[in-house]
C-alpha cells in the first residue's frame, strides 16, 4: 500500500512538473509569437516610410531630367550660337532665358528619412539575403553617385561663373541682352561685343561642360527603374506578412 501511495505520488509530481514545463513553453512560444509579430510590423512600417520616400524620389528624377535636358539644350544653343558669323535678336532672347541658364544650379534631392530610420533602428538585419537589401544598397550607391557627379558639373560651373563675374563678361552680356529685346533699334551697335562676349572662356567653358549630362542622364535611369523594383518588392513583402 505504501509503495502505491509512493508511486502515485511521484507520477502525481511528475505530471504537475510536465504541466508546468508545457505551459511555459507555450508561454515562451506565444511571447516569441507575440515578439515576431510585432518586429514584423515594426518592419514593416520602416518598409512603408521608404515607399513613400521612394514615390518622391520618382517625382523629383523626373523634375531634375527635364530640366537637365532643357539645361544641356541651351548650352548646345549656346555654343553653336557663339560658332555663328552672324547672330540675330531671336538669338539673344535664348541667352536671356533665366530658367535653364547654364549658372542656375540645380540638384537631385533624394529622400532619405525611411531608410536612414530603418539603419538607426537596427532592423535592417531582418533583411539580410534579401532582394530589398540588395535593391536598397544599389539605390543609394547610384544616389551617391549621382551627387558626386552633380557636384561636379556644378562646381566647375559655379567656378566659371566666378571668372565671368570678376570680368563683367556675365552682366555685361545679360545688360546687352535685355537692352536689345526691348528695343530692336538698339541691336546693331554691340554685334562685336556680343561676339566677342559670347565667347569668352568662362562663358564658353560653363556651356561646353553642361551640354553633355549623358552620365546623370543615364544615372537618373537606373534609380528611376531601381525605385520601382523596390516598391514593387516592399508591397509584395507587406502582402505576404499580412
């Protein structure tokens, strides 16, 4: 009898031990549950903000390819126009054309708020061996690129500009410019100087190097398509958690 009561006793422990170990594995499974979910959706949200970054990005190429493309028209106006022998008033109201003037400086401005959150936050090791991590890593190496390159072209025009403000050539030309489109009559006194002030190096210089941008052109391409690869893989991301 006493052995029963013995052996009862301790399946009685046992099992009260089982019970105790199996609830708290079902607690730490429904925690771990809980925990996944919820850095799913933190994830998410990091997802979404760069979405919507990405959605102004997409605006702001498209704003800085045009005006790349008029910018790099006038220049090549320009230099052909400096190439004439004989220039007219039709000719001057391009040079007097302040919005894609060659000194006007203008970059791309990419949206960086979501993925720098994301970095900050430590969950973008949630997305390592994916195809966003590579497709965000490229995104912004061609973002640097573009930078870099933009810099440049602005910086060596802004240097020229420099050169042309120190000779008076820039005013000087702009004067004539404006003088002459509202009064016809007054066309024909400075065609020399026009000339001679059309091709000066700064000038010149400024014009000959905006005129070519096929490497931002083709940059602006890439993170165009990029842009729309991500968001194209973020919904389906979101879609598949949901």
């Amino acid at each position: 009898m006493e052995k029963n009561k013995t052996g009862n006793y301790f399946k009685y422990v046992i099992g009260e031990i089982l019970l105790v170990v199996i609830g708290i594995l079902i607690a730490l499974s429904i925690n771990n549950w809980n925990t996944n979910k919820q850095e799913t959706k933190e994830l998410q949200n990091y997802l979404k903000n760069i979405k919507n970054n990405l959605h102004a990005d997409l605006i702001g190429i498209k704003e800085i390819s045009v005006f790349r493309d008029s910018s790099s028209a006038y220049s090549r106006n320009y230099l052909r126009l400096a190439r004439k022998d004989e220039i007219y008033i039709n000719d001057l109201i391009m040079i007097n054309n302040s919005d894609y003037n060659v000194f006007k400086d203008e970059f791309f401005k990419p949206h960086k708020s979501g993925f720098e959150t994301l970095k900050n936050s430590g969950y973008i090791g949630k997305l390592n061996g994916t195809k966003i991590e590579a497709k965000l890593n490229e995104y912004y190496y061609i973002i640097d690129k573009i930078n870099e390159e933009e810099e440049s072209l602005n910086n060596t025009v802004e240097s020229l500009e420099i050169i042309a403000h120190s000779d008076n050539n820039k005013l000087r030309l702009i004067e004539i410019c404006q003088d002459i489109t509202k009064v016809e009559a007054n066309f024909n006194t400075p065609k020399k100087e026009i000339m001679k002030l059309l091709n000066h190096p700064s000038w010149k210089g400024a014009n000959l190097r905006n005129s070519d941008t096929s490497n931002l052109h083709q940059f602006y391409t890439q993170i165009e398509k990029l842009a729309n690869d991500l968001i194209s893989h973020i919904d389906n991301t979101i879609k598949n958690h949901n």
